[in-house]
C-alpha cells in the first residue's frame, strides 16, 4: 500500500459509496447494472474486516457528484510527513482530492502533481526497498516520475513497469502481504517483470481479481469466492479472512482501492 513503509495498517481513510455509486466508472469487469444499497452492504463488511484486523477506520461523507469518490487509494501516496495528491487520471474524477487534501492537511505537507502529470494510487504497490509504480491509463510518466522524486527524497526508489491494456491498475494484477513476497495475476505480469522478488505468488489469470490482498503480518484480507487463491495462500503461510467484493468487482475496484493507509 501506498506509504506503510513498516506495512502496519493503523489508519484506513475510507469516503463512504456516493449515491451515484451505479455511474462509477467501469470498463473491464461489468457485467450489470452495480447496486448502490448492496455496494454500501458490502463496504461495511470491509470496514469491518478492517477493524478486526487492528485499523482505525476514518470515513468521510460521500461526495454526491462523484460516483468514485469511495476509492480513495487514488487520492493521495503518503510517504512519511508529506501527502502526494495527484492529478487524478480519468476527468470524471477531477475534484475528489481536494477534501481529501483538506483532511489530510492538518498531519501532512501537502505536495500536488503539476498539470499534465496524472497519477492513481492503484498504480503504486510498496515492496521493501522500493515502489512498484504502474504506467497505466490513468498514470502517465510525468505523474511517475514526480512522485519518484519524492519518494528518493525519503531513501525509496521507484520501479516503473507498463501496466497492460488488459488491467485498469497495477494494483488490480499485483500486491505485497509481506517482505520479499509478491502476489501476481499470471496472464498480466511476467516472471521477468517480478524478478527481484525473493517470492512470487503467482495467481490463475481466471481467478486474477484475488491478487489484490490486505496484509497484517501473516493475516490476510482477500476477495471471497475465489478457491484457489485461497488454498495458494493458505499453503504459503497465511490465515485468510475474506470480503465479499463482487458489488465493488463491478466497477473495476478491488480491496485496496476502498482506503488509502495513513498511519
């Protein structure tokens, strides 16, 4: 996640589901119509899971004009004092930084990308050493290479890899539940794109919506329904807690998108 340099999950910042919610944009996994009352069921359960899990969940309010607005891994990178808030990359979401900026602002430098630069949150994994940064749809380089100078500014480096047509994010095929181990969607990575990972979980390309996980230690948050992963991750140590996510699956989201860690 974006910023937990110790990986520890003190602080989720959540917005709750706007009542557009069914607008929210979408262009891999619809296959419906998505349910507002069900996407805010199926948050609560999240913030939940979370709470059980040790974090302090913060909710903002929904911002009506912007269906989105709950996934706010987008919004900002946190990295140590300073709060990256990006361009975000659709227009349709353009105005959902601000309140979190003006949260954000009373514990963080605030730091905003230039014009021209874009940048998602769903496009930045921490791995150890390093943030693996996605080149994406909605991340382009002049968003990448601002947000690599300052993460160098606090000892991190930035690995950049090309996100492929066939994703929205990087976050989406790709996370890191603990040091040295990477959880991969096969079909969207490769083997060479994860080569300095001492420990690559590599996920069935039909089951790849799971690769997208929430660590505490050796506990573990993951999508429900998706047996295999479940058993891989199982026979690599962890416990596993699951949420249902097929509301939020609907509009391209995953698990991570529905908090940016804080603290």
């Amino acid at each position: 996640m974006p910023g937990t340099f110790d990986r520890t999950r003190g602080k989720a910042l959540t917005r709750e589901v706007s009542p557009r919610y069914a607008e929210a944009v979408s262009s891999f996994f619809n296959t419906r119509m998505p349910d507002y009352e069900a996407a805010r069921g199926a948050q609560q359960a999240y913030f939940a899971a979370l709470r059980a899990h040790g974090s302090e969940v913060i909710t903002l309010p929904p911002l009506e004009d912007f269906p989105d607005c709950s996934f706010t891994e987008d919004t900002a990178v946190i990295l140590e004092d300073k709060a990256v808030i990006p361009n975000l990359g659709h227009p349709s979401r353009d105005g959902e930084k601000e309140s979190i900026a003006d949260f954000l602002a009373d514990d963080f430098e605030i730091t905003r990308m230039p014009a021209g630069a874009t940048l998602d949150g769903g496009d930045v994994v921490f791995y150890d050493d390093r943030f693996l940064v996605g080149l994406s749809t909605r991340t382009n380089r002049e968003g990448a290479d601002f947000l690599t100078e300052h993460a160098k500014e606090v000892g991190m480096e930035v690995q950049l890899f090309s996100v492929p047509a066939s994703t929205l994010h990087l976050t989406t095929v790709c996370s890191s539940p603990r040091p040295g181990t990477v959880v991969a969607a096969e079909g969207h990575l490769t083997e060479a794109d994860l080569s300095f990972a001492e420990e690559v979980i590599w996920i069935p390309e039909e089951e790849g919506y799971a690769a997208n996980t929430i660590a505490y230690g050796d506990r573990l948050i993951m999508a429900e329904g998706y047996q295999r992963t479940r058993k891989l991750m199982l026979d690599a140590g962890f416990s596993i807690s699951t949420v249902e996510m097929s509301e939020f699956r609907e509009v391209d989201a995953s698990l991570t998108c529905l908090s940016v860690f804080i603290g």
